[in-house]
C-alpha cells in the first residue's frame, strides 16, 4: 500500500543533527554580516553540496563548514542556533532532538569549554520549554585532535549527564572517518559510558566494514553515526544487529558527501530488512539542504515505504533516543494515532 499520510505529522526523534550544521543559511547570514565575515558563496546558495567521498571531497566539506562555525562568536549566537533548530524540528513532527556539540569551538568567545556547554544546555533547556520538543544534547569529540582532549570533553559531558531537557545524554566521535586512531579514543568512551552516557560515534560512512568493526570493537557504541556501509559485509551488520547497536542513517548527506551517486542506492531498506535499528536524521541541513522531513520523504519515495514501515522508523527513532519513559511513551502513542488516523 502506497504512503499517503502527512510526513510532517509523524511524531519521530532526531538523533543526528550537528550544532553548526543545523543552522538555517538566513541565519548564517545574519551572523556572517553582524561579525564582518565574508562567507563563501556556496554556503548562500540554494544548491546542496555536492563533493567525492575522496580526502579532497572532504577537505572542501571542512572549510565550507568551519568557515559557517567561524561566524558563531557569542552567547547570543549559540542560543539563536538551538533555539531554532528545536522550531524546526517541531515544524517537521520531531517531538525528541539529540543535538550534537563539540564546545571546543565556541570556547574562546564565551569563557572556555564549560561556560560553552552550559549555553547550549541552558538554551536546549529554553527551547524544550518553548517548543514543546524535548531537546538532550550529545557532546562529540573530533578525529582531528588529540585523545587527551577527548577525555576533558567526556569528563565535562559526564557532569552533566541526565535523559531530562538540557542534559547531556551522549557522548559522539566525529569529523574525517580517516583520521585518528580509534582504539585511541576509547578511554573517553568509557569514561562517558560510566556516567551512564550513550556511546555514539561516527562510523561506517567514508570508509568500510572493516571500520565499522574498529569502532565497536573499542568504542561499544549504543549507536553508530551512519554506519551504512556495514551493509556491505553480511557479517558485520549482522554483528552490528546482534549487538543492537541502532544506525543513524542520513540519506541525504550520504549523497553529499560522495558516498552513494543517489538518495536510491543508499541501503535504508537492506539495513531495514536484516533487522537493524535505523533512525533517520538530518545531519548538516546547512550544508546538505535537506533537513529531518526529506529523509522520511527519501525512504517513502526513493525507497517505497509504506505508511506502516514509515510508523516503524519512527518508532526505532523514538526507541534508540535516550528520552525519558515518558516522553517514549507519548511519541510512540502519536506513532499509533498517526497510522490510525
């Protein structure tokens, strides 16, 4: 049976979305023109980035995306950004967001790292009670620097972890898949994990299975950023499946970044059909220009998802999150009502 229900009326849980990438590009222009950045013409345009899924591709990915971060220089900045990111997801049936950080960045500008995820804990808290979704925050590391930094940021993410509006409810590995040792980071991952933190690193996205398998082997992951490429080693997903580690799968920015040619080819529905926990997310809507709603669209029209199999990636969305039971429970009933309806 064909899908015919409003998508935007889904209740669903976001659970991969970046703090600089979820940017509106009005906004970026705002901020941009309050500091005297010039900003590179691509990241005002209405084109989705397009890059190889090469070093090079990602090179360019970086620079468009640091020079965006270059312009959120205060307080106010930060707090537009999560403000704005919860009012969009609510326009588009979100009723849970897991917004991801990495404070180093924002640092310098407010009084350190602290007083940084402080900001974005207290606005997620302000736009939970705005919006009505209910906003937690993951802190990420980066490949980039060094492990030690990774610990401080797991540390500072511990004293803050809860499941409540504005706690920290994960602790994430991001940035180039190709850089970095992962076996390095693993002390920062048990760190966070003994303060009770959901385990979610990026993996599986520019490179293989083999990496897939590098990263839970030594970051136990609850959820792995992507992770489609598993797909391509039958023994890895069903390792992945086994272990109930649940995917974010971001179709869209797959796309992007070169590493499927079409929103068709990426493997939602053999990921689906093997038995995995896929949650849909947006990424770097910024970047991607495709936020939460088109990846449901993407599974409904590129991959022909029925309205019921539709209700069952929001469901695996709402269970993977770390929301409070209750507010579990209240998704998952607006799941029923919505295929009831």
């Amino acid at each position: 049976m064909t899908s015919t229900r409003d998508l935007a009326l889904l209740p669903k849980a976001h659970l991969h979305l970046h703090f600089t990438g979820s940017m509106r590009v009005s906004t970026l222009a705002d901020l941009a023109a309050t500091h005297g950045i010039r900003l590179p013409s691509a990241l005002l345009d209405d084109d989705p980035l397009h890059v190889p899924s090469t070093e090079r591709g990602w090179f360019r990915f970086q620079r468009l995306y640091d020079a965006a971060r270059a312009c959120v220089r205060s307080e106010a900045d930060m707090r537009r950004i999560v403000a704005e990111a919860a009012q969009d997801d609510a326009a588009e049936g979100s009723g849970r967001l897991e917004l991801q950080v990495d404070p180093t960045s924002y640092a310098p500008f407010v009084g350190g790292l602290t007083p940084a995820l402080e900001i974005v804990l207290d606005a997620a808290r302000q736009a939970s009670a705005d919006t009505g979704v209910d906003v937690g925050v993951i802190v990420a590391a980066s490949r980039m620097r060094h492990p030690l930094e990774a610990r401080t940021l797991a540390r500072l993410a511990a004293h803050h972890a809860g499941d409540g509006p504005g706690q920290v409810v994960g602790f994430g590995l991001s940035n180039d898949e190709r850089r970095g040792e992962t076996a390095e980071f693993a002390h920062a991952f048990a760190i966070a994990r003994a303060a009770g933190l959901a385990s979610v690193p990026h993996g599986g996205e520019l490179l293989g299975p083999a990496h897939v398998e590098d990263v839970v082997d030594h970051l136990r992951p609850d959820r792995l950023g992507h992770g489609v490429r598993s797909a391509e080693d039958p023994r890895v997903l069903e390792r992945v499946v086994a272990g109930g580690v649940a995917l974010e799968v971001c179709p869209a920015s797959n796309v992007s970044l070169g590493v499927y040619a079409s929103a068709d080819e990426v493997p939602l529905r053999a990921l689906v059909e093997a038995g995995a926990t896929v949650a849909l997310g947006a990424d770097d809507p910024l970047l991607f220009r495709s936020r939460l709603l088109d990846q449901y669209v993407i599974a409904r029209d590129a991959h022909g998802f029925s309205d019921d199999e539709l209700a069952d990636l929001a469901r695996a969305s709402v269970r993977a999150s770390r929301a409070a039971d209750d507010v579990r429970a209240r998704l998952l009933s607006g799941v029923d009502a919505w295929l009831a309806a």
